[in-house]
C-alpha cells in the first residue's frame, strides 16, 4: 500500500524549510557539511516530488517537475562528477 501524496508534499515542504536554515548558518561553498546537509534534503525534495500524482502535478504547470526529477537523478548517481556548489 503506497502513501497519501500528502505525506510526500510534507517531505518537500520539510525540506524546503531546512535548506533555507541551512542557508542560514553559512557559506554552502565553504563548509561541506552544509553544502551535503543541502544536498541531502535536494535529495528528499526531489524523491517526494516522483511520488506526487500528476493531476495534482498539472494543477502546478511553473514547476518544473522533470528537471528536478532528473535532478535527483543527477544527486544520487553522481552522473557529472562533482556537483559544484
């Protein structure tokens, strides 16, 4: 049995919040446990927004929900290399 999506909008929302008081603590390209605490919750974000349904997606034609799907792509298979902060 798979979660009500609302948990997952919960996720992003959660997350969203702790990279802007991650921002808040410091430079993300001078301290690397900031930019992988960044980099964990992008992570988070963009795993919960695949779970979404895409009626409720289509109700949000600005965001760009194949880029940060492909985004999380990028963050968990390291494709480029490096991710520069």
């Amino acid at each position: 049995m798979s979660k009500a999506w609302q948990v997952y909008a919960r996720h992003i929302l959660d997350a969203i919040e702790k990279i802007r008081r991650i921002q808040q603590r410091g430079d993300l390209t001078q301290d690397e446990v900031l930019y992988d605490a960044v980099l964990r919750n992008l992570q988070t974000l963009s795993e919960a927004t695949q779970r979404l349904p895409d009626a409720l997606k289509q109700t949000w034609p600005g965001i760009p929900w194949q880029q940060i799907s492909g985004f999380r792509n990028i963050l968990v298979h390291n494709y480029l290399g490096e991710i520069d902060a």
